[in-house]
C-alpha cells in the first residue's frame, strides 16, 4: 500500500511593478518521500507585468494556467487555489529560496536559473542493457473497458515455449516497473525471473505511462480485468505455455490475483507479495497504528485517532450510495471539528476546505471498495498452488494477521498446496530494513531481497516442472 504525495501540474500569471527581471526559465526539484519530480517554470514579460507556464517534465505535462501571482521584490508567491497549491519564495540574486505547499503539507524546493538534475540514487540491484534474453514492447485490449494497456514481455529466449508470470502492482498508479521511491521492484523481478527461464509480462497501470483509461475512477475489480486482458494476450502468444501461466501480485496485486484465480481455469499458480487476508477497513486502521507507533507517536494519541478513523471508516463500510456517503463523512468529521477547538487546521485553509479535503481522499471509488472487500471471499475458491510471503518488519501488511488469515481461507476451500513465509527483517517492499517504516524505503539501496528472489523462483519451477 503505498501513499505517494504527487505533485498536481499547474502553471501561473505573474503580476510585478518592480523593476527587477525575473523572466527566463527557473528551475527546481521537489523532493516528497523520496520522490523527486523537476519543476520548471517558464516566465515572460506581458504589458501588464509577467507571465509563466509551469513544466513538470518527469510527469510529462506542460504549461497550464494558474489562479493567482504575486511579486514584490523581492518576494514571490504562486497560488492555485482548486489544487491547494501555494509556492513562497524570495529572490536573492539568481535563486528563488522557497517552500511549495498543497493540501497543508509543506516542502522546501529552491529554484535556480540553471538547469537542475535529480540526484542520482544508488539502485545496485537494477539490470542493465543488454540483457541476456528477449525483450518486446507489447500492447493488448482490455475489451470490457474499452482500453489499450502497454508492456513489456521478457522471454529467455526469442524463440521457445516457457511458463510465464503476470506482475500485478500494488495501490496507486505505477508503470510496468512498479517505481516508486526510486525503486523499480518490477524491473529486479522480472530480470531475475527472465534469467531463470520464467517468461514475464509486466504493463503500465491504466491511465498511467502508455496504458488507456483513467486510474482515478477505477477500483480493484476493474485492475482486475487488466489482469484478465493480459492472461487474454498471453493465450495468444507461441511462446508460452498455456497451462503454466501464474500471476504474482504485490500489495493490492496479492489481493487481486486470488479474485482471478477463484473463478479462472487459465491461472496455473499464483504468487502473493504481502498479499492481504483481512477486510480494508480493518486493515488501514492496523497499518494506521503500527506506523504511528514506529513514527513516535504516543499511545494517547494513537487510540484517539483509532477511534475517529474507526468510526468514520464504518459508515463507508456501511453505505450504499456515493453521494449521502459524502454528506455523512461531511458531517461527521465536521462533528470532529466541533468536539476538537482546539484542532489546528493546515496553514491557509478553511475549515469547510478541510472538510472537502478529507471527504474527497477517504470516499473515492477505489478506498470505498477496498474498505468493503474481505479478499478471504475470493481466497476460499482458489484452487491453483498459492505462495504467499511476507517481511517480518512490515507495517502495511503486517505479517502476522494476514498470513494466517490467507493460510486460513485457503485451507478452508479445500486447497491443499499452499505454502507461507514469513521473512526475517525485511520490510513491505521486501527491503532488508531497520524498523519497517515507510520513511526508510528511499533511502535503503536494496530493491528487492535476493532470498526472497530466490525462493519464489525455486517455488515456481516445482509447480512448473
């Protein structure tokens, strides 16, 4: 489950009755948990003061307008109020010293005349051309929702007949490397899996990179067509073998391939990656807890913030229409507010935009789904060979309820190949780690534990054997 702070592409009108030049190109990188994302902004002269376009070349967008520019040598400010964005910066020679705000989160990001590059992360586990087995870009339809997705198919070999996997991202847009956080976990796999004789198809999310379709509106069961598609394409394919095609699934993905497995005779085996075994709701107020603990926070506070979350998450679990369920959120974090005066709101923003804000992260078609499905529905009729894993130090999917949970459902429809492990040390992107949390994910070099490499490829060649 990742929860990545993305930068919303604007561009700004700048007004100025100084004298002092600020036209040309300005450029920044803005660091967020690991990410970093250039930003450019582009300013000209105009008869009533300047102009600007806003360039974020890593996310492929350029110049759209933004809502309000102030400069008063030598400060400078840019406001887009509908995407709660707000720059401040001074001018201090050729630099722009400031700090980028959205949604009450504050960011330092300088900006300077010369171009910038990002910092270069040490990733000693990513491949590099030319790799020792076949590579092609492919696209294929996902026909229910109208869609082209693209991908990449690794095969050991051009010509051949292998068994293939389906690699299925966890929460939140990603391409077909699953990157994130300058990590690119899809990548290590597939090369490992390649290198081993395992054909793999990876893609771009919908709506993400060379994939059709929009992510924002789309749920679990809708990714899990996209899976479908793929299986659909693979049949097609001379090299690979149709009774050997497995899905592993990372995150979310562990939850998505058991609901395509349960009811698909294509799915030879399926691989789960800190898969989940415990309905949403139940699972966001876990992994809500052991992050806070790790991060410091006190008891007091932490059974405070259980209890409020809890009890909004279970008016989503219990709705059956979008729009009351957002007057009820509205008005129960509003009755939050009233029972909290002295509850700080972030720097800039009213009460009522606070509101909306909430409303609009917890009530979007995909966390309502998640929060409603308990993935042991699906895990009790899945009856191909499951690996499901885990890293001991993980806080997102904690080990211990999910495994157990996934073992038990299983177990229960009558599968009698399932096999569990629970890895000493690592954490929820299979990283060997020191505490679990998610603020050391960027910062560790390792990508993805060898060990775990190696004992899922040893798993699938026994089922594929």
């Amino acid at each position: 489950m990742k929860h990545i702070f993305i930068l919303l592409i604007t561009i700004f009108t700048a007004f100025s009755l100084s004298a002092q030049d600020i036209t040309g190109q300005w450029n920044g990188v803005l660091k967020v948990q690991g990410t970093q994302l250039r930003v450019v902004f582009n300013v000209v002269k105009t008869d009533t003061g300047f102009s600007a376009t806003m360039d974020s070349p890593d996310q492929g967008a350029n110049g759209i307008p933004v809502t309000n520019t102030t400069f008063e040598n030598p400060s400078i400010k840019f406001e887009v109020a509908n995407a709660q964005i707000e720059y401040n910066g001074e001018l201090k020679e050729h630099e722009i010293i400031g700090t980028f705000k959205q949604g009450g989160y504050e960011f330092p990001m300088n900006l300077s005349r010369k171009a910038i590059e990002k910092e270069v992360v040490n990733r000693p586990q990513e491949p590099i051309k030319p790799f020792p087995y076949y590579s092609e870009d492919v696209k294929f339809q996902n026909l229910k929702a109208n869609i082209s997705l693209s991908g990449t198919l690794t095969l050991p070999k051009k010509e051949g007949i292998f068994p293939v996997v389906v690699l299925i991202s966890g929460s939140g847009p990603q391409n077909r490397d699953e990157e994130l956080l300058g990590h690119k976990p899809f990548l290590v796999i597939s090369d490992y899996l390649t290198r081993n004789g395992i054909a793999v198809l990876r893609y771009d999310d919908r709506g993400v990179a060379e994939s059709e379709g929009d992510f924002g509106l789309a749920t679990s069961a809708d990714f899990a067509t996209d899976v479908e598609s793929a299986i659909a394409y693979l049949k097609t394919r001379k090299e690979i073998n149709k009774k050997e095609i497995g899905l592993i699934g990372h995150s979310e993905g562990g939850l998505i391939a058991p609901m395509i497995a349960s009811k698909s005779k294509d799915v030879s085996f399926i691989v789960l990656l800190a898969g989940t075994g415990i309905q949403g709701d139940k699972l966001l107020l876990l992994q809500q807890e052991l992050i806070a603990k790790v991060s410091g926070v006190s008891e007091a506070e932490i059974k405070e913030t259980k209890d409020l979350n809890s009890e909004l998450f279970e008016i989503i679990v219990q709705s059956d229409h979008s729009r009351k369920l957002k007057t009820d959120l509205s008005n129960k974090i509003n009755d939050i507010l009233t029972n909290q005066p002295d509850f700080e709101l972030p720097n800039g923003m009213s009460k009522e935009e606070f509101v909306s804000m909430q409303v609009n992260q917890i009530a979007t078609p995909w966390m309502v789904y998640f929060m409603k499905f308990d993935p042991a529905t699906a895990l009790e009729n899945v009856k191909c060979p499951v690996l499901a894993v885990n890293g001991e130090k993980d806080l997102q999917v904690p080990p211990k309820e999910n495994l157990s949970t996934i073992k038990n459902a299983l177990t229960k429809g009558g599968n009698k190949n399932v096999k569990t492990m629970e890895f000493p040390n690592l954490n929820h992107l299979f990283q060997e780690c020191e505490t679990g949390s998610p603020d050391e994910y960027a910062t560790i070099e390792q990508t993805f534990s060898p060990l775990v490499l190696e004992e899922i490829t040893k798993w699938i060649k026994i089922q594929t054997k």
